[in-house]
C-alpha cells in the first residue's frame, strides 16, 4: 500500500474544501495539501451549479432568514449575520480576482438584483415590516420597497405581467445581489491551486477509513477507483467537506463530538427554462414565501441563472424525500448513519416532523401540471411545455441531540471539531456556499489557533479578508469601505 505524508487532507472537492484549500496556500504556502474527491472531477454534487440555488445568499430576498414573530413584528438578526458572512466571501474573491488567481468575475459572479414578492394582505403587510426593519440597519440601507404595479413592470416584467391589477403586490429589492456559479468558481480556485508546489488531487478516490494516532495524527485511506490502488494518507489535519457525505466520514473518525449527530436527507428538483426570449425577459432572483410545513431550503424563487456561461430560468426547489446522503450516493446512506449514540435523537426528531415528511413525500409525487400552477404564482403566463424538470443536489439537515434529551432538527452548517483541533467536518445545508469564507475562517480559529495567533498569520489574514476581526454588523464605516471595493472588482454594481 503506497503511503504519502501531508499536513493537510480535504476531503470533498467541493467549495468548502477548495476555499479552506486556497486560505491555507494563501497563509502558509509551504503546508503541503491533499484533495481527495470520490468522483472523476471536482464540484459535482452540492457545489456544482444546477445542485444549488446560486443566490449568493446574503438574507436580501430570502424571506425564512426574517422570521415574522407572534405579535406581527420581524426579526432580522439572522439576516444581518448571513449578510455579513457573504461579505467576508466577496472580500476573498475580490482579492483572489486582483491577484490574478481566479479569472475574470463574470465567469462565476453576475450582478442579478434579489427581489422578494409578495400577495394579499397578510404578505404584504409581513413585507413591508421587513423592509422597515431591514432598511434602518446599513447592511440594507438601499433595499427598495414597492406596492405599485407599474414599478414592478420595470422590476420583474415575467412577474407581473397579465396579473389580477386588483391583487394585492408588495416587492423589496437591491439592485447589487448576484447569481454565483459555486461550481465555476470551485474549479478554478482548484485549477490555481493544482498549479502550486505540495498540492495534489486525488480524483476518483472515495475515503474507506479514518485512524488517528496516539499524536493525534490521521491516517486516511483511499481507493483509486481507476487504478484499484489503496493510498493511505498520513497528515496531521483532516477537513471533511463532503456535503451529505461529510457525516458518515465523521462517524468514521470516531471523535467524541460526533456522538449524536444524525443527519435527515432532503432532496431537491428545479423547474427549467432555456428558451431565450423568456430567459431574456426576467434578470433578477425573485422569492416569496415557503409554503406552511415546507422546510427553509424549499422556500419558491424564480432565478435567472448563468451556469457554467450559458443563461437560463430557474423555478424551485421542490423538495423530495430521499435515503441518499449525497447525489450519486446510495439508497442506504441514511440507514448506515444510523448508530446507538444517535438512535434516540433520529427517532425523536422522525416522531416529532412526521407533518415534514409527509409534505416531502408529497412533493415527490407531484404532477408537471401541479409544479407549473405553482410557478404561475410568479408567473402567470407559464406554460408547461417550455418547462422541464431536473433534479437539484442531495442536503443532508443536521439532527442533533436536544437539551433535555430527545432529538434536534436544524436547518443551518455547523462545523463539527475535534478537541485536538486535528479535524473538523462541515455538517448541513443553507446558506452553505455562499458563506464558505465565514466558514473556513471558523475552521482556522479552531484548528489552527497557535499559527493564527502569528503576526504573519494575521497580516495574510488581513489582506485576503480586510474585515477579519471586526464586526460588519456593528461597524457601517468599515462595511461601506468594504463594499466598494467588492462590488466594483466583482462587477457588481
């Protein structure tokens, strides 16, 4: 069995990997780096761009990040913080593009305006406290607010056109949101870092077991799938970005802080267009609000997406019900991660959501027919044949053991750590991506604390992110600085 020595394994060739990847070679260009990736090419499961909505979640149109509260009012901290996440990741791709490292921005970043819309009394009036309580904080100073239909015309034509002028209509928009191709932007930053000393993928080659060492290194075994050939990797850190796959691999390592973790599997299908004159018609990211039982990741927007260069409209996501951890996974995934320290949890949490599963199922077994009258509540003049289904990629929500007992289930990431900081895993769904840079720097903090803590360590960290260490949310001057500058070499505004 060949053996290589390396200080860091990523498992996963998806964007959680290639940006930790990246951050490191930027921190430390002599840490010597090995990317494993189960398939035959990189960014293929949740990253690649048909598996994901692309929104560049920033909590500007994604109404489940302001939860409306019993007494009518909105709360909007999660929004601020999922806003201030994605402009650490616009910071580090800002510096990324100025250094030449990734190409130019339209080939993964388009400016798409987010747009949220709303109908009847009870949406309107949810909007326009949202938009009320967002516009006083200056992450959402420019956020727009309309009731006018006329105005919409100009904002979302495909929306508005030949609907009911007596309805009710309220819309919020920014002009600056954008469409993000997580996959191209996941294979260049993989194709710069292939070109740099000690890094190398490793494709087609799956992990089969992990074992740390009384030092509290790793060994990781993989199986060339093309060669048959077993490789253990020897490596003093293991991050497993896996997406869906990612929690059976931390089973596998054994850490006490994987105990009670579960995962619920939920899949996903979009309604396509690509013909043009439509396509044509519709610039902007419009979402409204999850039906009642829905989880988060099923809330309906019409997108206009670039992927991999090529336009197109997408509706969605329409949930499913799956076994399967990933993708290109297997029907028993969600079988094998069942284990006596998370059994309690699991069964809590599929005693207490059955009204979850059975809305899943149902989504399933809908109708061409039933997704396209749902569409038509964005668009009204949609019709069936111009529209096709494709499947969307696998999420694997976080169930996790309760206080008290019982069994959590969230919506969120989570990065799971070892004490020993020697591994870490990242574990659920949205915002995902669009929050990688947040992410990873979590990851370093936890993992990496004595490098972090050098004056070098720190100044690189300054110069990939210049806010690293301060508050967005607290701080407008510094945001306004920032801002600038992302969306002016991003192309953004």
């Amino acid at each position: 069995m060949a053996v290589r020595q390396a200080d860091v394994v990523l498992v996963g060739g998806g964007v959680m990997s290639a940006t930790l990847g990246m951050m490191l070679r930027q921190l430390d260009p002599s840490l010597d780096i090995v990317m494993v990736e189960r398939l035959d090419h990189v960014a293929h499961e949740s990253t690649d761009g048909w598996n994901n909505a692309g929104t560049g979640h920033a909590g500007y149109c994604e109404l489940n990040y302001t939860p409306e509260t019993d007494d009518g009012d909105v709360t909007i901290e999660r929004a601020l913080n999922i806003n201030a996440q994605f402009e650490l990741s616009l910071q580090l791709w800002s510096y990324l593009v100025e250094q030449n490292i990734l190409p130019e921005p339209s080939s993964f970043i388009n400016r798409t305006p987010h747009q949220s819309f709303v109908w009847g009394d009870d949406g309107v009036k949810f909007l326009k406290r949202r938009w009320e309580r967002l516009k006083e904080h200056h992450l959402f100073q420019e956020m727009e607010y309309t009731e006018s239909l006329d105005t919409l015309e100009q904002w979302m034509p495909l929306v508005v056109r030949n609907r009911d002028r007596s309805e009710k209509v309220a819309a919020t928009r920014i002009e600056h949101g954008s469409d993000v191709d997580f996959g191209s932007l996941t294979r260049s930053m993989v194709k710069w870092l292939e070109t740099q000393p000690n890094f190398e993928l490793m494709l087609s080659s799956p992990v089969t077991n992990l074992d740390q060492h009384d030092d509290g290194s790793w060994t990781v075994r993989v199986k060339n799938q093309k060669t048959g050939e077993n490789v253990k990797l020897e490596a003093g850190f293991v991050f497993l970005g896996a997406g869906g796959g990612a929690l059976p691999l931390l089973q596998k390592s054994g850490i006490d802080e994987a105990r009670g973790y579960g995962g619920f599997p939920v899949s996903g299908q979009w309604l396509v267009c690509q013909k043009q004159d439509i396509v044509k018609s519709h610039n902007s990211k419009v979402y409204g609000k999850a039906p009642i039982g829905a989880p988060p990741m099923s809330v309906p927007h019409l997108d206009t997406r670039i992927i991999n260069g090529e336009p197109a409209l997408l509706f969605g996501p329409f949930a499913g019900f799956t076994t399967r951890f990933l993708k290109q996974g297997s029907i028993f995934d969600l079988f094998g991660s069942v284990k006596a320290n998370n059994l309690k949890p699991m069964l809590s949490v599929s005693k207490n959501n059955m009204d979850l599963t059975r809305y899943l199922i149902g989504e399933v077994f809908q109708s061409h027919k039933a997704r396209v009258d749902a569409l038509r509540n964005f668009f009204p003049e949609a019709k069936e044949e111009d529209w096709t289904l494709q499947m969307a990629g696998q999420r694997v929500q976080i169930i996790k053991e309760a206080p008290g007992g019982g069994g959590k289930l969230e919506f969120g990431t989570e990065i799971v750590a070892a004490k020993d900081g020697s591994l870490a895993a990242l574990l659920g769904a949205s915002p995902g991506a669009s929050t990688a840079v947040n992410a990873m720097i979590n990851v370093i903090e936890r993992c990496f604390p004595e490098k972090l803590k050098t004056e070098s360590w720190q100044e690189r960290m300054r110069e990939l992110v210049p806010s690293y260490g301060q508050s967005l949310v607290d701080d407008a001057e510094l945001l306004h600085k920032v801002r600038e500058r992302t969306l002016s070499t991003l192309k953004l505004r």
